[in-house]
C-alpha cells in the first residue's frame, strides 16, 4: 500500500532543518541583505561573487554539514544520512519553502555530493567524497558544451591516453559552481570510433583538482539570475592520471545517467516549497491591498489566479511524492522523473508568473523576491534536461 505519510524521523528532520534555517541561515542573510537584493552589490565586475556573498555561502554550507543536513540524502556507509526519497521530498520542500535565498544551500547545493559519485572507489571517497559530504568542499558537473548540451552525442572534449594518464583538451560552458569547486566531474571522449557508433559509450569521467596544470575557469557566464555560479571550464593539455577516472573507463554516461532521474526529482521538490511560499505570499499580500474601497482578495480575477496555484500545486505534490515512493521501492522512474521535472518547473513558472501578477507594480520591483523567483523558475525549466528533453522522454515511452 502507498503511504505519504512522513516518518518520525523526517518529521524531526524536517522540524530541524525549519528551526536551522529560521534561526542560523535567516539572520547571515539579513546581515547580507544588500548583497542578495542587488545583483550589482552581489558580483564583481567580472560576474563572480564578491568575497563577503561567498563567504556567507560557505558558512551556511559547512554549518548544515556540522549540523547532518548538506550530505543526508547520501548512504550512511560514505557519512550521510541514508534520507529514502519520500523523506527528501520533505526536506527539499521544506528548504524552498523559505524563498530563494542563503537557505537554498543547506541540502547539497551548489554543488554538494550526488548518487553519481557512489562510483568512486575507497582512495577517491576518502579524498574527495568524505569532505565533500561534510561540506567542506563543493564540486561541479562538467558535461555540457557550446555544442552539445541535451545533445550528448556531440561532445567535442577529448582525453587521449598516455601511459598511466590521460591528457585532456576542451571547453565546458554553464557549469553550475565551476567558478567555486574544488574539484570538477569532466566528461572526455576517449575513445572517438566507439562514441561516434553508439554515441554513448566511449566517454570517461574524471576528476579533475581545481589547481592541477592545465586546467583553469574560464570566464563566468551572466545569467537572468546573476548568481555567480555558472562559468567555462578550459583544459589544455591537462594530464591527469589514471586514478582520477570515474568508475569503468569508456563508461562515463551510465555513470550520469545513475542518478539524472534523482537529480530532476530534486528540482521537482524544490519548485512544490517555493509555489507554496508564493502561494502565501500572494494570499497575504491580496489580503492586505486594496484597490476601490476593497482588498483584491475579494475579486474574481484575482481570487482565480489564486485558486489555480493551490490546484496545481496540489496535484504537483502528489505526482513527486508518488515517483519519490516509487524510486524508494527500487523501480525505475525514467518516465516518471521527466513527468515530475517537466510539469512542476512549469508549475511553479506559472505560479511565479501569477504571483508577478497578483502583487501587480510591486512584483516587478527589487524590495519584493517575488520577480527575483519568477527569473529563477524559468532557469529551472532549462537545467537538468529541458521542456523540450522531458517531452521527448515521455514521448519515447509512449512507443513514437
């Protein structure tokens, strides 16, 4: 029997990690208040973060690794919590429920530790996955090129094998946290005669230092929501040896796709918390203005935008929950996952849009982060497999 109903222990998670981000994150934010208001105040010249913003960052981070937060969706064997899925589900809503903020770094992000890096072997854990779970250190996830982004059979970077290492050339662009990681998740063609054929074997992962030769960030890419965060990755001549490699050499796809269907899961939860926090946002806000003698609670256009947000909402809900139960039980959800990212990115797009709507002037206005979670839901409809990727998926299951 299929039951939602969230355990003792994700309840105290749950309750935890609100009083954590209430009382811990809350106040470092308000301190920064300027800084997250502002994307002018926030960034350098150069779009990377100013020093005071990265620090916050990093405090809230290492602070939710101390407190078991950034790294429990992880197995207990490699120092996380042993989180089931239905349980992140709570604690992703929980987290997105307090609004786009210092708060969206507590559980794992950017860029913490994923299922994808379970394929490391005991040297590669200790080294890079043990701090990493802790929050001591980020990471990045270096797939996507100029050329080739949902299009995984265009890769151009390229590792050539060298007696016991391999020496990589290429660019990677809209790396999330490139600019920040310690480290780098690299995708290379090794092997150019078997990827051309199947056009997903032939590719190898592997770890690449942030300060090993030949590798350097390039410049960091400007996004609608200006976070600092997205940058090029540049290897040239970039020997790294054989030990950085990522579970089976030629194998490095099915080492991503182990876990992109957590990955679209995650985001799901995320855009349910932030629809609610717009949805109370906008019932409280319609509650208190008024225009013509009466709050805009009490009219039919606007009481409507209303509705459908809880009614989406809603359903949207329900639909991760149920793909959350079902990866718990050990069956694949490809199909599912695309349901879940496709219909709530484009849930909480519309939410924001309305929410935009709702707080007329006022929701395209800086002093309110309603305009601020309208730009970052429609970058969600992008990353981690875009509409058009999530529809094709579908399509495929359905026989076409």
């Amino acid at each position: 029997m299929i039951d939602f109903t969230p355990s003792e222990e994700t309840r105290m998670i749950v309750k935890g990690l609100r009083s954590f981000i209430e009382k811990e994150v809350k106040p470092i934010e308000e301190k920064h208040r300027e800084y997250f208001e502002s994307e002018h105040k926030r960034l350098n010249e150069d779009g990377s973060l100013k020093p005071e913003v990265k620090a916050a960052i990093d405090k809230v981070r290492m602070r939710s690794g101390e407190l078991g937060y950034y790294g429990m969706h992880m197995p207990a064997d490699v120092g996380g919590g042993g989180i089931d899925r239905v349980g992140m589900f709570f604690a992703h809503r929980e987290m997105a429920r307090h609004g786009l903020g210092l708060n969206m770094y507590t559980l794992a992000g950017p860029e913490g530790p994923t299922q994808m890096l379970l394929n490391l072997n005991d040297a590669q854990r200790k080294k890079f996955l043990a701090p990493l779970v802790k929050g001591e250190i980020t990471t990045c996830f270096g797939l996507t090129e100029p050329e080739a982004g949902s299009d995984i059979k265009n890769l151009t970077t390229k590792a050539e094998k060298q007696g016991d290492s391999f020496i990589l050339n290429g660019m990677k662009t809209f790396i999330t946290n490139a600019a920040h990681a310690d480290f780098v998740q690299v995708f290379a063609v090794t092997d150019s005669k078997l990827y051309k054929e199947s056009g997903y074997q032939g590719v190898t992962t592997f770890i690449i230092e942030k300060d090993r030769p030949g590798f350097k960030v390039g410049k960091i890419n400007r996004s609608i929501i200006d976070d600092g965060g997205q940058a090029e990755l540049i290897f040239e001549n970039c020997k790294v040896p054989k030990e950085n490699v990522i579970g089976q050499e030629g194998m490095g796809f099915y080492v991503a796709m182990s876990w992109i269907g957590v990955g679209r899961l995650n985001i799901a939860s995320m855009c349910v918390g932030m629809a609610e926090y717009l949805l109370e946002k906008s019932v409280e806000y319609a509650q208190q203005r008024t225009t013509f003698g009466k709050p805009i609670s009490k009219y039919q256009h606007v009481r409507g935008m209303l509705a459908d947000i809880a009614t989406e909402l809603y359903a949207a809900e329900h639909m991760v929950l149920n793909c959350a139960w079902r990866m718990d039980q050990g069956e694949q959800v490809v199909k599912e996952s695309s349901f879940v990212k496709y219909f709530c990115t484009n849930m909480l797009f519309r939410a924001a849009d309305k929410a935009v709507q709702i707080h007329g002037g006022m929701g395209v206005m800086k002093e309110l982060p309603i305009e601020r979670i309208f730009r970052f839901a429609r970058v969600l409809r992008i990353v981690e497999g875009t509409d058009e990727i999530q529809k094709e998926t579908i399509a495929r299951s359905l026989g076409l």
